[in-house]
C-alpha cells in the first residue's frame, strides 16, 4: 500500500468523535455504578411502584375472567383467595410508600 491509497485522515474531527465515546462511556459506568449501590428494599419499592397498579388490575381482571369457567361453589373460594392476595399487595404497596424516606442500612429497626 502506498500513501496514495489511503486518503488524509481529519484528525480533529476523529478525537472529538472519541472524546464523545469516551464521555458517553463514562456516564454510562457512573449510571451503572448508581443502580449497583442500590439495595433490594430499593429495588423492590422502584418495581411495585411502578408495576404494582398494573399487578393489581391484572389480578381482578383474572378474577373476573375466572367466573366464566368456573362452577357456581368455587367462586366464592376464588373471590377470597382474590382479595387475600389484592389486600396483601396493597399493603405492601403501603410499605414501600411509608418506607420510601428511609435509608436501607441493612439493619433492622430498634422499636
């Protein structure tokens, strides 16, 4: 290969490209780095808040849906296991509301 074959390179343009890829590189590690310093309480209060109304909805809506296919004596025994698990996920939701302002030290409370 002769130097005719390779046309110039800009290099002003290819080392801002790179300082761009750097920095990018760079905010990428540091958003990493936040999401790996978060606890599990963390974590779980992140996902039910923002899933928690849809699992809630999809519970009722099965509810609902069972009572096509089900005979007459089990829907009763549905309709409490239903709301068992509705009211068990609203209390949760509860909890992660009430705990939202608490730092997770990993240690359980003194009370």
């Amino acid at each position: 290969m002769t130097k005719a074959d390779n046309p110039p390179r800009n290099t002003s343009k290819d080392s801002a490209e790179e300082l761009a890829m750097l920095k990018r590189i760079e905010a990428d590690l540091a958003i990493e780095q936040l999401r790996a310093e978060k606890g599990a309480s963390e974590r779980a209060a992140e996902h039910l808040g923002v899933y928690g109304g849809g699992y809630l909805c999809f519970m009722v809506g099965l509810f609902f849906c069972s009572i096509l296919f089900l005979p007459s004596e089990a829907v009763s025994v549905c309709a409490g296991l239903t709301t068992l698990i509705v009211t068990s996920m609203i209390q949760l939701l509860k909890q992660v509301v009430s705990d939202e302002g608490k730092p997770d030290n990993g240690e359980a409370s003194s009370k």
